[in-house]
C-alpha cells in the first residue's frame, strides 16, 4: 500500500514539477519518512534481542517460591513450589508430595519459556505509562503457522531490557496476562514475583454425578461470584542458576 | 441393664450372618483397592477429564485419601442394607422364633429390654464403622501413600493439604456413626411391627432409597421436602471434607439425626410398651 503511495505521489510531481531541482529535496523527505518505520521495527527487534540476551544467561535454574491460587472454583491452600527451568523452554512446578492447578497455556508463567527457542516478528507498538514509568510496547507474531500462540504483547523497560507485562492471545487457551516484578535476580532477567492472570468466564465443572452435600451447596452459594478471572502468583524466595538440574524433572 | 446388654450382643456376635457385614466390607475394599492398583491411572484420566481439558494438574492425585474418600462415598450409600440386617433383625427375629414372648416374661421391663437391644445394635454398627475405617484408610494409605486430597464438586475443586486430611476423616467417621445409628433406629423401630426380619430389612431398605432418591433429585417440588428427609443429612460427612468447614451446616445435620434417633428409639420403647405379645 506504501508502495503504491510513493509511485502515485512520484507521478504526480513529476507532471506537475518540471524543474527537477524542486522536486529532489520532496523526494528525500519522502524517502526518510517511507524509512521511519523500518528504523522503528529495527528498534523492536533490537529490543526482542536484548531480552532475550538477558533471558538467555540463565540455561536452567530451580526457583523455590510460594504459589497462590486465586480461582473462583479452585480451593486450593496456598503453598511452597520447586519451580523447575531449562532451556529452552522446559518448565516444570512441583509441590512436594502435594498437587498443584494450572490453566492450560501457563507456560508464560515463565518469561523465558514463552520467548526462548521461538521466533518472533516483532512490531513496535508506541510507548505506554505503567508503573507510573514510560516503557516500550512490543508486538510479537509468531513466525512459525502451527504456533498456538496469536499475538504476545510485551511491556518493557528499555532502559533494562525487561519485560513488565506481556498479554498473550491463544487459539485454545484463550487470552492472559503476566505481570512481573523484579528485585534481586533483575541482572538476570528473572523476576521476584510473577501473577498470571486469565479468563474463568469459559471454564464449566460439569454436575457432579455423586451424591452431593446440600450443606456444602450452600456454603458453595454464599461465596462471591469473583470477576471471570483467575489468578496465579508465585513468589519467588530464592533461585539457583546455572547449576543443573536432577534428571528425570520434565 | 449392663447384663442385658452383654446377653444382647452374645446373640448378635453368636450368629455367623452378622458376619457376613464384616466380609462384604472387607471383600469390596479389598476389590476396589486392586482395581485403584491396577488400572487407577485410567480411571484417574477419566475422572478428571472435564478439568485437565483446561488446566493442569500435577502430583500425585491418586493416593490413599482420595481411595479412602472414594471408599465412604461409595460404601455408605451401601452400608444401610448391612446394619438393617442386624437392627431389623432384634426384634423381628426373637418374634420368628418364638423366644420374644418368652423373653418379657423374664423379670426385666420392657423399656429395659428395648434399650439394650438398641444399644447392641448401635455397638454392632460402631464396630462395623471402625472396620470399614480401618480397611478404607489404613489400607489404602499404605499401598498408595498419603498426599494431599483433591475433591471434585460441582460447585468446586477442593484440595486440602496433606497435614490437613487426617482429622477429618476422623471427624467423617464419627458423623458416620451417627448417620448409621440413624438407619439402626429406623430398622429397630420397623422390626417392631414384624414377626420376620426380612420385612424390617426390606422396609428399611425401602425408606431410605425412597428418600435418597428424592434427596438427590434436584427438582424444585423436591427441594421443599428435602431438608426434613433423614437422608440428605446423612451424607453430611462430607461437610467435613469442605475448605472451609461448614461448621453450621454439618452440626445442623448431626442435631437432625440424632433427633431422629431419640425420636424412633423412643417410638420403639412407647410402641413396645403397649404391645400385645403374641408370638
């Protein structure tokens, strides 16, 4: 479309500038303009590849951290996780002898695990204020067709290279959002918190075929309706980087 | 009064079909544990397969909780049948055998005498309870290791922690001892009524398949009714497997039933008292 743009603009000066001297300073402006957003899209890439430089120091680590799950129909206690990660994108949480939910797609949970080892186009996307800080939006389209992956929207300092915020459409997993917060492992790309954030509204438990309490029924009543989200948060206590992992984790 | 009782059980334990309870139990844990052990995964994927379409689930779901849990779900519905066979058999059956007029010309009121035979049955049905405690729990847990419990509602996914399960199946036994004694009560009273054990056990059997019938239908004609059926409190040990408690609801059901006991045991003595002994 930019193309035929510049061929339209370039004919119409050309018939109506006959001294050619006039038309040469319009035709490089023209050309400076057609090469802004080239410059931009360099600055994406740029961008993509100084996070995922960061991202990839880190081969593997084991972070040990508290998981929170905050889902309308999920009653599950707060707990410690082993937070297993490889690349390169290798992700495992594990709760001693106990069980752990997560949404299908919660791989994002990782950073790394939804960038490393996958290309990307990236699209710059302006700039946006959050945090009360003005961080670069970044657009990634996945590069390869069978990717379940649509768009992933990325926030990010530019000044650090790190990612605050990614917002990640699916085919199947719907859309979600990770937010991030950094403290003492910010050198190496790994955050101290992380809260994922996703669409309840499609989730249906079917009717229990069992006998059902009727006690428990309406205690199950008088609980809040919740807001179509759910969450899952894990704190991050400590990690060990770089220092293998046991055989046999993924 | 003490003696009555002992005299009462001796007859209970002295019968070998009282223990034919104790086997089936034993013989459907011990089915339920081998198949858990033999194909439990598959039956795991199937059970879950409405939640792992969208999530994940990680750990070790199938341990000897959720097997002991799946245990009482399934043994409670059945335990009834068991303990009418003995309750709906304490009077009924001295009447078949000719031995019940005999007995009240013995120096012992009849109030005396109900209570005893009631109370016989209520330690028969204890002791079935600690039975089936012993196979759905210890069993399973040692075979299949403890973890945390996970429990699908239709309302929600429970998972309780490890170190937080033990004492409510404790406190689910105990208000299982209190549903059950229920069922005895109903079965003694019924066994009043028949000079043949079979027509209490049948009765019994009757009313409580009736009512749990209309106790899990959920339609709206039904619901009115439900809370003053026996039947829907009698699942209320499941209220112990509730994060959290529903503290107010389960002790609700237990008042319920024991009320339901005080009321049919006291039936029976006042209804025994007038009763013209002819067989």
């Amino acid at each position: 479309m930019k193309a035929i743009t510049i061929k339209f603009s370039l004919a119409v000066l050309l018939h109506h500038c006959t001294n050619i001297k006039r038309v040469i300073p319009i035709l490089l402006v023209m050309l400076l303009l057609s090469g802004t957003s080239n410059l931009l899209a360099q600055d994406a890439n740029g961008l993509l590849s100084e996070i995922k430089t960061k991202l990839q120091k880190v081969n593997d680590y084991v972070g040990e951290g508290n998981l929170v799950t905050d889902v309308s129909f999920i009653n599950i206690p707060d707990s410690k996780v082993k937070v297993y990660f490889r690349q390169p994108d290798q992700f495992r949480i594990i709760k001693a002898d106990g069980i752990s939910i997560f949404p299908k797609g919660g791989m994002s949970v990782s950073l790394n695990t939804l960038l490393s080892g996958k290309d990307f186009v990236a699209v710059p996307g302006g700039y946006t204020t959050y945090n009360k800080k003005k961080m670069a939006v970044v657009k990634l389209l996945p590069v390869a067709e069978n990717s379940d992956v649509v768009l992933t929207t990325l926030v990010v300092d530019e000044s650090t290279a790190l990612v605050h915020k990614t917002t990640t459409t699916t085919k199947d997993n719907g859309t979600y959002e990770t937010f991030l917060e950094y403290g003492k492992y910010l050198s190496w790309g790994l955050p101290d918190k992380v809260l994922f954030v996703f669409n309840t509204n499609a989730y249906k438990l079917p009717k229990a075929v069992t006998m059902e309490y009727e006690g428990s029924k309406k205690a199950a009543a008088k609980k809040p309706a919740g807001d179509g989200k759910g969450r899952v948060s894990v704190t991050y206590d400590r990690y060990l980087i770089n220092k293998g992992l046991p055989k046999g984790i993924f | 009064m003490l003696q009555l009782l002992q005299i009462e059980l001796f007859k209970i334990f002295r019968r070998p079909r009282t223990y034919i309870s104790f086997v089936a139990i034993g013989a459907i844990v011990m089915l339920i544990l081998l198949a858990f052990y033999v194909d439990g995964a598959n039956y795991m994927a199937f059970g879950l397969q409405s939640l792992t379409q969208s999530f994940e689930i990680q750990g070790n779901v199938l341990n000897g909780y959720l097997i002991c849990f799946i245990i009482l779900q399934t043994l409670l519905i059945h335990v009834p049948l068991l303990i009418a066979l003995v309750a709906g058999d304490q009077v009924a059956g001295e009447a078949n055998m000719g031995t019940l007029r005999l007995l009240i010309t013995k120096p012992v009121s009849r109030t005396n005498l109900m209570l005893a035979k009631f109370f016989a049955s209520a330690i028969y049905t204890m002791m079935l309870l600690v039975w089936m405690a012993f196979l759905a729990l210890l069993l399973p847990v040692l075979i299949f290791g403890t973890g945390d419990l996970m429990i699908l509602k239709s309302e929600e996914v429970v998972v309780l922690s490890k170190a937080d399960v033990l004492w409510r199946y404790f406190a689910a036994f105990g208000f299982a001892a209190i549903a059950m004694t229920t069922v005895a009560a109903l079965a003694f009273l019924l066994s009043i009524f028949a000079e043949n054990s079979i027509g209490p056990i049948v009765s019994t059997m009757s009313v409580i398949i009736v009512f749990t019938i209309l106790s899990t239908l959920d339609i709206p004609i039904f619901n009115a009714i439900k809370p003053f059926l026996f039947t829907t409190h009698m699942i209320g040990w499941k209220g112990f497997f509730d994060e959290p408690v529903s503290w107010q609801q389960v002790l609700q059901s237990a008042g319920i039933l024991i009320i339901h006991i005080v009321g049919l045991v006291v039936a029976s003595v006042i209804i025994f008292r007038k009763k013209d002994i002819l067989s």
